[in-house]
C-alpha cells in the first residue's frame, strides 16, 4: 500500500488513514493513487462491510499539496493523467460496494471535501472548517466533484463555496447538507454509526449505493467540465496562483473570460 494512506481492517471495519500530517494531509498525486490502492483492497475482502476515512494529527485534509502540484501539472503537460486518477480515486471511494464514512477534524478543503463527498456518511467534529478554494489558485473544480457538491449541498452552498472561496463553520455544513453529523465525542459517533450499519442488509446498502450515484451522475456534464478542466491547467490564472502561494501573497489574477 501506499505510504501516503495507510489502511488497517479489524473485523469486517477497515480504516484508511490519510498519512500526510506534516502536510495537513495535502493531497498529492501519490495519495489520490493510493485511496484507489486501498478501495481494490477492501473490495477484495469480502468480509469487509464498512469503511471508515479520517486523517492522521489534526487535518482531515487541507486540499491540494500546492507545493508539489505545479511540477506535477509540469511533467503530467496537459494535465490528463493527474484529472484521470482524480477522478478514478473519487470513483473507487464512491462506487466501493460497502458504507462509507469520512471522520472529519480541522481542515477540510478542496480536495479534503472531494474526498469527504464521495463517502456516504460525514461525521466532523465540532470545530472543523471546510472549503471548496480552487478560486483562490485559478484552477477548475473537477467536475464529477462539483456534480456531487451540487447534489449533496445543492446549488446555493456549491456556488457560494466555489465563487468566494471562504471557509465555513461545521455548524453551518450540517445545515446545508454536506456533512449529515457535527459532534464533540468523534470516536462515539462513529462507533454508534458503525454499529448501526453492520446491523443492517449488505444487499441493499450496496444496491442503493448504485442507485443513489446513478443518479448523481444523471446530469451529462462531463465534456464540458473535462474541457474546462484542461484549460484551466494551462491558464495564467494556475501559474499566477501557485507563484503566490510560493510567495505567500494574495494572488493577482488577469485571466478575463
């Protein structure tokens, strides 16, 4: 497995740790291989019936590793490969045939929220924060991400998130539906979910998960996301955005549509 996720099974539970903690969890291209590592892994362990995502120190995930995504994006030139296993590690966690569940603490963000919503349950921990911030890098949200953000949060919150890019409260994301449960004993919660969950039919948790992603997926948008996808990767507002974060200064966008 994979270094940058470490996956433990006890029993029928298995449980994927994001291990990037002195990176917040930042997701790079190495995790996003990797959670598609560990979902072959549970899917081959028919005694597996539910898995659990949460993250090592005090981050669920803080997004992207910016630092390493401009010279990823640099020998990746288009970008295709790293979209393509973007889109296969959501995949792989949103079409796993058990229950899923994301245990949330501190930051959740951008590629940290991806995650999170392609789980079928969201348990975070009072104090999180979370945020959808590919505004502030001048990069396009993937679009079977946004498909499931606008499912799951609806189109208010979605374009909130993604036009502003501001962060917003765990109070606040159970209100509007991205996350089902906000809680000040994190262990408790999950430990009560999971036992809900083992209690109940594999057939039809794994039936109603296809359901329920077909028809997340009804809405065709994928061409254009795609196509927007890769302009975004070779536009100035990407370059400018990462220089910034280097630099550590608000970012000076000249990108007009």
């Amino acid at each position: 497995m994979n270094v940058t996720v470490e996956y433990n099974e006890e029993g029928t539970v298995a449980t994927w740790w994001l291990d990037r903690p002195e990176a917040r969890n930042a997701v790079n291209l190495a995790m996003w291989e990797a959670l598609c590592e560990a979902a072959d892994a549970a899917n081959q362990n028919p005694d597996v019936r539910v898995v659990i995502i949460r993250g090592r120190g005090r981050h669920f995930s803080a997004g992207a590793d910016i630092a390493s995504l401009g010279r990823t994006l640099a020998a990746d030139h288009d970008g295709s490969s790293y979209r393509a296993t973007n889109l296969a590690a959501e995949r792989a966690i949103s079409t796993l045939r058990m229950p899923t569940i994301a245990v949330i603490e501190g930051f959740c963000v951008g590629g940290g929220v991806q995650i999170a919503l392609a789980c079928d349950i969201r348990i975070a921990d009072s104090g999180s924060t979370f945020g959808v911030t590919p505004a502030r890098l001048g990069i396009s949200y993937p679009v079977v991400a946004l498909q499931r953000l606008v499912a799951i949060a609806g189109m208010g919150l979605a374009t909130e998130l993604l036009l502003a890019g501001e962060m917003i409260s765990a109070t606040r994301a159970a209100a509007t539906g991205l996350i089902q449960h906000v809680t000040d004993d994190l262990d408790q919660s999950v430990n009560e979910m999971v036992s809900a969950l083992l209690q109940r039919s594999p057939f039809t948790q794994s039936a109603t998960k296809q359901l329920l992603n077909a028809m997340i997926d009804a809405v065709d948008i994928a061409d254009l996301g795609r196509a927007m996808e890769q302009d975004s990767l070779t536009s100035p507002d990407l370059d400018e955005g990462l220089a910034a974060f280097g630099e550590k200064r608000p970012p000076r966008f000249i990108y007009r549509p």
